[in-house]
C-alpha cells in the first residue's frame, strides 16, 4: 500500500476499530500526520506570529488539523494491533498510566494538604512529600518510556499470518 492509499483508506475508515491495518497503511498515514502537522506549524507562525513574552507561536491550524486525526490514527493503531494478533486496547496503555499518574499525584498532594493542617510543624512533611513525588514522577517516566518502546515495537511487528480472531488479512 502507497502513501496516498494509506491516507484514502485511513480516512475512509475513520471510526473503524475492528479488523485489520498493515503496517504500510498505518505508518504512511503516521508519516502523513507527522508532514502536515509540521506544515501547518510553519504556517501558523507565518500566519499568527509568536507571543513576543514567551516566544510561543500561536498552533491554531495545526491543533484543529491534530484534533481531526486523533481518531483515524486511533483506529489506525489499534486495527495495526489486531495485524499483530495484539488487542487494539494495548493502545491506551501510555494514556491509561498518563491519567492514574495524573489522579494519584493530585491525590497524593491533597493527603499531604490536609497531613499539613493537622500537624504543628508543616514544614517537617515537605521533604518526605517531595522526595516520594520525585520518586514517584521517575518510576512513572520509566515506565512510560518502556511503554512507549513497548508499543513501537508490536506497530512494527510484520502482519500475523493468515486469519486471526481480528479477521483475515488485509491485501
């Protein structure tokens, strides 16, 4: 499969999320991402400028274009995981340790809150909070950094041969 049929079909199947994707398809439609968001970052900085205090241009094309393939490329990965013989909920994994990491530090902020107003000495928990959000914070990027290798790995994966419970191949 081509660049340009790989976008045609992507797109085609914009909320498909059974059966299955070759790797051809999926990564000529990732590199597709990649180009036009790229493209569309210069053209927002031709277009809009930057903020002169932080130096941040302004992302107004390319966050609409990002918003719109969210959901093919989505589905793209998960039928290149049925390929693989992988369910497609493997995809959510980085995000799932991304949102129990967020829910868990907010917590943890809030237990240390409230430990703070009950003690006289506040400061004394200050240290123990930090080191165990640092701790915490590393062990989680570690994580997240084999997730990520994880799932660029089983996306690279050749095609399972013959029909898996997914469907048959695609051609």
């Amino acid at each position: 499969m081509g660049f340009g049929e790989a976008v045609k079909t992507c797109f085609s199947k914009y909320f498909q999320f059974s059966g299955r994707a070759m790797r051809s398809e999926y990564w000529w439609f990732f590199l597709f991402v990649v180009l036009v968001s790229a493209a569309l970052a210069v053209l927002d900085k031709i277009l809009f400028g930057t903020n002169p205090e932080t130096g941040q241009g302004s992302r107004v094309l390319s966050s609409f274009f990002q918003l719109a393939v969210i959901i093919p490329m989505l589905a793209a990965g998960w039928r290149r995981l049925h390929d693989t013989g992988r369910p497609g909920w493997y995809l959510l994994m980085p995000m799932a340790l991304g949102l129990t990491t967020l829910f868990v530090m907010l917590g943890g902020m809030a237990f240390f809150s409230v430990l703070e107003q009950g003690t006289e000495n506040p400061d004394a928990l200050r240290g123990p909070a930090a080191v165990l959000g640092a701790t915490g914070v590393i062990v989680v990027s570690i994580l997240q950094f084999i997730l990520s290798i994880l799932m660029i790995w089983w996306l690279t994966r050749p095609s399972q041969e013959g029909a898996n419970e997914y469907g048959a191949p695609v051609s």
